[in-house]
C-alpha cells in the first residue's frame, strides 16, 4: 500500500515539475476601440473609467458636457447637472477640489430647481462634502432653502423638526 502512494505522489510530483507555464491572456484595453457617440454612451463611458482612469474619465464628461450642451430636449438641465457632477467627481480623484468646488455647486443648484429628490442630487451633495472635505473645512450644512420639510417628500428626524 505504501509503494502505491509513493508512486502517486512521484508520477504527480514529475508532471507538476514538467507541465509548462500557463499561458497568459492578452491584457484588456481599457479604452473601447470605437469612440462612444451621444451623451448616454459618454456618460457610461466616464463612470467604467473612473476609478481607474480619472483623466480619461475628465475627458468623457468633458465631452458630455458638450453633447448635453448641444441638446434641446426636455432633459437637458438634468444632463448638464449629470456631466457636471462627474466632471467634479474626475477632478475630486485628480486632487483637484479647487476646480471641482464651483461645478459642484453650479450643478447642485441646476438639480435642485430641475431634479428635486433624485440621486443625482444626492450625489452631488456627496460631491459637496468631499470637495469640502478635501480642503480641509467641515461639510455644508443644510440652508434654510435646502433643509428638508415636510413639503419636500424627505424623511424628517425628530432633531430636524427643531428647525422648523
């Protein structure tokens, strides 16, 4: 019995020792080979890249903001916000919060009057708190036009029915 795991283990041992080295995949290019067209293709393409490429994800809301720019439809206050907000985030993971600051707040100001109670602002006001975090100040706190209501649809705490 003992001779038969002995030879297992050496016949395994020799093809381990002889098999060759896998071969590796080619690597994936992170950027797609056609240029995304529209402003729904330009925005997938800014928040795929942004983690890992914040430049190239500059360069793609950059070029949403343009293509929201362009729009005449109904939607376009929204599609500007959106473009600015990842155009903030790309400049937030540059280390650039002096630039992003200013966009954060043109676009929170848009969503707000168009977009009430969307993720969109909610997201921008997470923008808000890291540009404010990033400089060193402590987050914004709600302003009398911005604290939440009981008109507003959003949840009020007890320590928020204070302000009122």
């Amino acid at each position: 019995m003992k001779r038969g795991f002995w030879l297992a283990g050496t016949a395994a041992a020799a093809l381990i020792a002889g098999a060759p080295a896998p071969a590796r995949a080619a690597p994936l290019p992170l950027r797609p080979a056609i240029a995304p067209e529209g402003f729904d293709a330009r925005v997938a393409a800014a928040k795929s890249a942004m983690m890992a490429d914040p430049g190239e994800a500059l360069r793609q809301s950059l070029a949403a903001l343009a293509a929201a720019r362009a729009e005449t439809a109904a939607g376009r206050d929204e599609h500007l916000a959106t473009a600015q907000w990842l155009q903030a985030e790309a400049l937030l993971r540059l280390r650039r919060p002096t630039e992003a600051g200013p966009i954060v707040e043109t676009a929170l100001a848009t969503a707000a009057a168009k977009v009430p109670n969307s993720k969109l602002l909610g997201d921008l006001t997470s923008a808000r708190a890291k540009v404010a975090a990033a400089r060193g100040q402590a987050p914004p706190r709600w302003t009398a036009s911005s604290r939440p209501t009981a008109s507003s649809g959003w949840p009020i705490s007890r320590a928020a029915r204070r302000w009122r």
